[in-house]
C-alpha cells in the first residue's frame, strides 16, 4: 500500500489501459478519480471497483478540463498524482489524412494532457509536489507508417514530458512518460477491424512480431505507473519508460 | 512468469554503494541473495571474486548454486570510478576500466545464463550509469565502458526475450555513495544545482527501480531506466 493517503485522477480511465492504472492505483490505497470524455456503464464500474469518483469531461475542452479538477479536488483535495493516459487513434496514409481528424489526434493527446497539467498543477503547488505520469507511445519514439498524426502527437508528449522534467522537477512535481509497445486493450479491436481479420488473429501477429513472444498487459503498465508515484521512484524525473517487449526495432 | 517471485540472486558489487542496497532491498523483499565482490558483503552467502576473472565468477556461481540453489536473478553492480583527463588514461587503465565494467557484467551473464536458458526464464539487471547518456567530463573510460554495457544489454535483452530471460539496465545518476569521494565535484553545491531535483540520487532510489524491474518489469527488454535526479532527461 505505497500510496495511502494518496489522490490520483486518471484520464480515459474507464477502458484498457487507464481501467487497469485507476484499479492498480486504488489497490495501492489512491484514491482515484476516473475521467472519460462521456458518462457510461464502463466508468461507472471502475468508480465502482476503486471506489472512487467519475471526472467526465473532454480533455480537449479546456474549459470542461478545468471544471472537472476544480470538481475532483473538491472531493478528494489537491492531486497528489495525474495519469494522463486518454488517447485518440486514427490512421491514414498521410495525404489522405482528413485535416480535421488530423488535428483531433492532436488535440486530444497532446494539448488534452497540457489542459490537464496545467489544470492540476496549482493543486500539485499547493501540496508541495507531485507526479505525472504521461502515456506516450512507442509510435511516438520509432513512427508508424499511417500514423502521422498519433505518432506526432505521442512525440509532442515524449518532448513535453523531458522539457516539464526539467521544469517542473525543481518543484518536486515529478513528470516522467510510459511509451509502451502494443498492448492487449479494446484498440486492438479496431486493429483488427482494419485488417480484416479477427481479434485473436491479430493479437496472434502482433505477439509474434515482439521479441518476448507475446503483447503487453495493461497490467504491466498499471504497475509500472504504481512504481513511479511511489516513493522509490523520487530520482525518476524526464524519462521515458518503454516497456515494448522488446520491439522498438520496429516491426519485421 | 515465475522469475518475479523471489528465489536465488546473486549480486555483484554488493560490499557497498548500490550494489549493497540492492543485496539489502532484495533480502527484505525474500530473495536469497548472494554477494559477489572483492570484500566481505552483508549477504547471506558473501563470496570474494574478482568479476573481471571470468573462472573466478564462474567458481562463484557454482558455490551459490551448490550452497542456495541456481540464482534465476543477476544484478552487475561492480564497478569503479576515477576521473581522468583522457590523455592520462594509459592503456592498462582502459583496459581494466572496461573489464571490470563490460567485462564484469559479461562474466557474471556467461556463468549464471546456461542455468537461466535450461529452465528457460531468469532475470538480469545491469546496472550502467546515467554518464552513458549524457556524457561526463574527464572520465572517457569510465563512460566508454558504462556506454558498452548498455549496448550489451540492449542486444541481449533482445536476444534473450524469446527464451525467457529479461535483460534490462538501470543507469543511476550520481548517487550518494563511497564511489563519490567526500571532496568529489559532484558533491559540490554548483553542480548539485544544477541538477533538476537539486540532489543526489540515493542508493535505495536505485534499489527501488532494481526492484520494480525485477518484480513487475515484466514487459521490458534491453531496456534502460535511469534514476538520475535530472541529470540526464
């Protein structure tokens, strides 16, 4: 129970990834708040499941952003831990791109999570510190092809990541990024879609294309994000963490 | 992935500094763990061996297998510090700065992977230094070798992956051990400035990200992470 006493919110809490951070960080006595851009049966079960509060706002909406903190610390008090974990994915060769779904990739993961900052970073003050922890991507460190878009903004969070490192950690607000390898959560759904093939098919490819033979568990970023809010984690500041298995050569 | 619970590890460099508070975090957390160093370590079986004598380590790893059973984890922490300007590295001082470090780590690898490999899951933490990813200033040696150990475990790590073995490294920053001489620059309050957290990394920071890798890491491979204060983002 590292993290007793603790008030953590994470976004895009109430599927694949941030559904198991919000588990895991409860589990670790956090208090959580979940947020989501809409309401629906999946939040309210994690709020459920960690007991803790649902956030519903669109990260992308800085106005929303701020009401749905100034909220959440009205329950739980000034965050002690922000996930921001939310993500919106669309590929397309890049010509072809729609311009305003483009820039949605953008602006949901890359100035979603500076809204979110930015939002609990007064909170965060007045505690005297704080951590971050940003879902970045590995698309973001090695590119994709057809993911001009994602890949961008999940670069523009890795860079964020290093330059509020350097400019938050004075402060003791700790800002470090996850840039994990693909990992088995509902986009993988989609995926396959894509493909054309089924969900196992495409779990199966993925799998074993990555050195360690299998996908990521959203588990396994859940306890990575639990490590760095923990106390033992206090000399982490600007990094970027990639568990991938062992695929940031890429595919093939 | 049974190689997260604890069992038999074995240590090296665990008389002092970081390699000490990992053999103490790892005995806390239920791991048998031996010590492979020149002195005497608090571990529960202290072995004397120099890592750059590849039979020696080898003995050792043999006594820890006989005496607590086959280690199924490995942390390289021995290592050494000394700063130079690079046109008074002589050869022989080269040579030993990468054999302890490169040639440390790779001894320990070969000795306790064939027992890994067999029952085909085991883990390995190198323990580099944040000076790979940044640099330092006059110490080329020490920077080459803790550089190498990092392209070591990256090629390893991935070489290994599909057979069970996870291969990662923690590149501390500087941190608050006898490595770092009382007089050394980077105790002094100049430099600890400018760092992003104003500190020196302590040995049980480095110890706490040991563990993680070890414990929940699960889905690293050849990967780095580096405890450093800011010293290198």
């Amino acid at each position: 129970m590292r993290l007793e006493g603790k008030t953590a919110l994470v976004s895009g809490g109430g599927q694949g990834l941030g559904r198991a951070i919000a588990l895991r960080l409860a589990a670790e006595g956090a208090r959580v708040a979940v947020n989501d851009r809409t309401p629906s049966e999946k939040v309210d079960e994690v709020v459920e499941q960690t007991k803790g509060v649902a956030a519903i706002a669109d990260v992308s909406d800085p106005d929303a952003v701020n009401r749905m903190v100034a909220e959440v610390e009205e329950r739980l008090g000034n965050l002690d831990v922000l996930v921001a974990n939310h993500a919106y994915m669309t590929m397309a060769p890049f010509v072809e791109h729609d311009p305003d779904d483009w820039w949605r990739n953008v602006d949901v993961n890359l100035s979603g999570t500076f809204f979110l900052i930015r939002a609990v970073l007064p909170g965060m003050r007045r505690r005297g510190g704080g951590r971050i922890a940003i879902i970045a991507s590995e698309f973001g460190v090695v590119g994709w092809a057809n993911a001009t878009a994602y890949a961008a903004s999940k670069a523009g969070l890795i860079s964020m990541t290093k330059t509020l490192g350097r400019e938050l950690g004075p402060e003791n607000i700790l800002v470090n990024a996850i840039a994990p390898g693909i990992m088995d959560t509902p986009q993988l759904d989609v995926d396959a879609d894509d493909a054309g093939v089924s969900p196992e098919e495409i779990r199966r490819r993925y799998a074993a294309e990555s050195p360690i033979g299998r996908i990521g568990r959203p588990e396994e970023i859940a306890a990575l994000v639990a490590f760095l809010a923990s106390d033992g984690a206090g000399a982490l500041v600007g990094q970027i963490l990639q568990p991938n298995g062992g695929t940031t050569r890429g595919p093939g | 992935m049974n190689s997260t619970e604890p069992g038999v590890g074995l240590v090296t460099g665990a008389a002092s500094g970081i390699g000490a508070a990992i053999a103490k975090l790892l005995a806390e957390r239920g791991w048998r763990v031996a010590g492979l160093d020149l002195d005497s370590s608090a571990t529960e079986l202290s072995l004397q061996a120099d890592v750059t004598d590849r039979t020696a380590v080898q003995a050792a790893v043999d006594r820890v297998a006989e005496e607590l059973g086959p280690p199924g984890l490995l942390i390289t922490a021995a290592g050494v510090y000394r700063q130079l300007p690079v046109e008074d590295i002589d050869d022989d001082t080269w040579r030993r700065m990468l054999a302890i470090h490169l040639g440390g780590a790779a001894n320990a690898c070969w000795a306790a992977l064939p027992g890994m490999l067999a029952r085909g899951e085991g883990t390995i933490v190198t323990i580099s230094s944040e000076l790979a990813l940044a640099g330092g200033g006059n110490d080329a040696h020490y920077v080459a070798a803790k550089g190498a150990i990092l392209g070591f475990t990256r090629s390893l790590g991935l070489e290994l992956a599909p057979r069970g073995v996870r291969v990662n490294s923690v590149a501390p920053g500087p941190t608050d051990t006898p490595l770092i001489a009382a007089d050394s620059p980077s105790r002094a309050p100049d430099y600890l400035a400018t760092l992003p957290l104003g500190r020196l990394v302590t040995p049980d920071e480095v110890a706490r990200t040991v563990l993680y890798l070890v414990e929940e890491g699960t889905y690293f491979a050849g990967q780095t992470i580096s405890p450093n204060a800011g010293a290198a983002i």
